[in-house]
C-alpha cells in the first residue's frame, strides 16, 4: 500500500477512519483526518527547562544506556521472541496471507520483503494485533496474542512506526518522545495532578530519557522544534525515538526509509544498526532491497500471501524464487 511521503502526511490519521495505538496503549480513532486529541485529556505537563537536563547526553555510551530497554524479556537473545504461526488473513474471498509460518528472534533485524501486494502489511498488522488472523496465531515472547486487545498491544513490547508519519504536529520533538515514555508511567492521575514526589521524579526521568533519544536518533539539537517544522528526514527519526520510548521488545519499522535519498538511506542503515546493537530486536518492513540487502541479518520473503523463502541476505540474493518473484524490478535496484 503505497502512502504519500510530503511532510503533510505528518498529519495524524489520513487513512480516513482507521484506528491505531496512541503512545499510551489507547485505540485513538482518527475519522476525520484530524490530528488525535492528547492522551487521557492531556493530563501530561510537558513544560522542558533544557538547562536542567542531563549533562551527560553529550557522551554516546550513556546515552545508548539510558535509550537500551528495561523490560524482562522472556525470550533468550537468538530464541524466537515472535512467531508467527501458520498465519492466515482473509478479506472476503482474498486471502492475503496463507498459511504463513516464521519467526522473530530475539536481537536481530527481519527483513520482511515481497512484491507489492505480497501481504508484507497484512503480516504486520496481524502481528501488531491490527488483524485477526482468520487461522493459526502469533505468539510474542511466550505468549499467544489471539485475545490480546490491539490497545495492549504497546504495554505487551510490540512498537511500530507508520508508511504515513504520525506525529503530534503541534508539539516539540522533546513533547512528542516524552508522550511515548508516559505510556510505561506508573503514575495515577491524582498523582499527576498534585505533582506527587513520584510523578515529580518520573516527570524528570522521561525528560531525561526522551533526550537521550533523540541524541540517539540524530536530532537531539532539534528537541525545542515543533514536529511538524522538522524536516521529513528527522520527523522520521522522531517517528522511530518515539516508538523506542516504549521500551519495546519489538521494534516494527514500516517502511522508514520512504522518500529518502541515497546519503539518509545511508544513515538510516546506521541507525536501525545502532538500535539492534542497543539491545531491541527489529522488524524491517522496506522496498528498497539495496537498503534491506545491507541491514538485516536474516530475511523472510512473501509472494501472494505465501512465503517463498527465508534466510540470510547472501542466500535470499541468489534464490530462484526470489529472483523469479522480482523479475522486472531493475538489476541496480536489488544489488
Ligand atoms: N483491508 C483490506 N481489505 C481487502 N483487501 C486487502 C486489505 N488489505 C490488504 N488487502 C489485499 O491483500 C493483499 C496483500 O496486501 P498488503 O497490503 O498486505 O501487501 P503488501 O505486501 O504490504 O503490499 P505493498 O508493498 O504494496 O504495500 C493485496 O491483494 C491487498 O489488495
């Protein structure tokens, strides 16, 4: 499903009626194509004096401490922290994924390619809990996520970036990570509302953190700008910080690197390296096979609805059906 890639798909919801996870784990229904309201009636407070953050941002390893998840994960590094499990999903009479079977292991990077239409999106979304699967299940770090509700989907560790930047457009790049780390507060809302010793102390720890992010994604300079004066390349970068700031065991990228030239797909590369070796395990969904070739450590490729292969990229590279499945796409686009 192609998307548009201007800045003004920043704004929040232009797939009319469709619903997705705001940062605090709630179904936000965005109809209108307007952008979505502030978590629970904008009990968030986001009033940043930089001068009092952490000075220690300027040092790469601290900042990589600080962003590197704090989450039990059940799943040991290289076991499978998703499976999916003979998944199909079927609209109507179409089956868009048929009997499909891989998995995530913990600390890699998946690559998840296929021509257009493949069912690489339906995949995802039936791993992100958008979509039921009409048979089979995914299970996540242990657990089957047939009865789990989409708006648990963030708390059980599973983030995700849009094709369609979704951002909110009004506040700071700062605001917008620091909103993504409220979802794991503890605080209640009295608690918020007389600014309890507590809710004081994690106020200053997801300024802290939501720093630290944006250092680690590249646009730690940009934290006072509003998102939607950021260029498109750092309103992705912001996009991937705020995702991170949900503390996933599952980072699902859809393709981030649309709408970016050679030198960004470059750094972009870099940067989904940085975040694996960080500790998280990701998820890359992207057409630009040069960019997927030079990333991932394994890959898994669909062909209406089905796979028809899996296995490092040098493998994918030479596989018949593979190759026959992207005949047409030009030679330079696939070195
Ligand atoms: N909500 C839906 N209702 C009906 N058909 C759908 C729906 N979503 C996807 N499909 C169909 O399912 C098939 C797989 O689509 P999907 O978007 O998952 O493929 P894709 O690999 O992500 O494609 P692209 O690379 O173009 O984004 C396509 O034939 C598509 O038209």
């Amino acid at each position: 499903m192609s998307e548009p890639n201007s800045p003004d798909s920043l704004r929040a919801g232009t797939e009319s009626g469709e619903q997705f996870l705001a940062p605090d784990g709630e179904v936000v229904t965005s109809e209108d194509g307007r952008e979505e309201d502030l978590p629970d009636g904008g009990v968030l407070e986001v009033d940043v004096d930089l001068a009092t953050v952490n000075p220690d941002l300027a040092d790469e390893a601290t900042v990589a401490e600080i962003v590197a998840a704090d989450r039990t994960v059940h799943a040991e590094v290289g076991e499978p922290l998703l499976r999916m499990e003979g998944v199909s999903v079927r609209f109507g009479g179409l089956t868009a994924l048929d009997d499909v079977s891989f998995d995530i292991r913990r600390g890699e990077i998946l690559g998840l390619i296929g021509p257009n239409g493949a069912g690489k999106t339906t995949a995802f979304n039936a791993m992100t809990g958008v979509y039921r699967p009409s048979s089979g299940r995914v299970v996540f770090d242990g657990r089957p996520l047939v009865r789990v509700k989409r708006n648990q989907i963030t708390r059980l560790g599973i983030a995700r970036t849009f094709q369609n930047i979704r951002l909110f457009s009004d506040m700071t790049a700062l605001e917008n990570v620091v909103v993504g780390t409220d979802a794991r507060h503890r605080t209640s809302v009295p608690g918020a509302i007389f600014r309890s010793a507590r809710h004081r102390r994690e106020e200053r720890d997801a300024i802290d953190r939501g720093m630290a992010l944006l250092e680690f994604v590249g646009i730690g300079a940009r934290a006072t700008h509003q998102a939607r004066n950021l260029p498109y390349g750092d309103q992705r970068r912001l996009e991937i910080a705020r995702a991170l700031a949900t503390e996933p065991k599952l980072l699902c990228l859809d393709e981030p690197a649309a709408g970016f030239n050679p030198a960004e797909k470059e750094q972009l590369q870099e940067l989904v390296r940085k975040i694996r070796d960080d500790g998280f395990t990701v998820l890359l969904i992207e057409h630009d096979m040069r960019l997927v070739m030079g990333v991932t450590d394994r890959i898994v490729v669909l062909e209406f609805g089905r796979k028809i292969a899996e296995g490092l990229p040098a493998e994918i590279r030479e596989d018949p059906a593979v190759i026959a499945a992207y005949l047409g796409v030009p030679d330079d686009a696939t070195a």
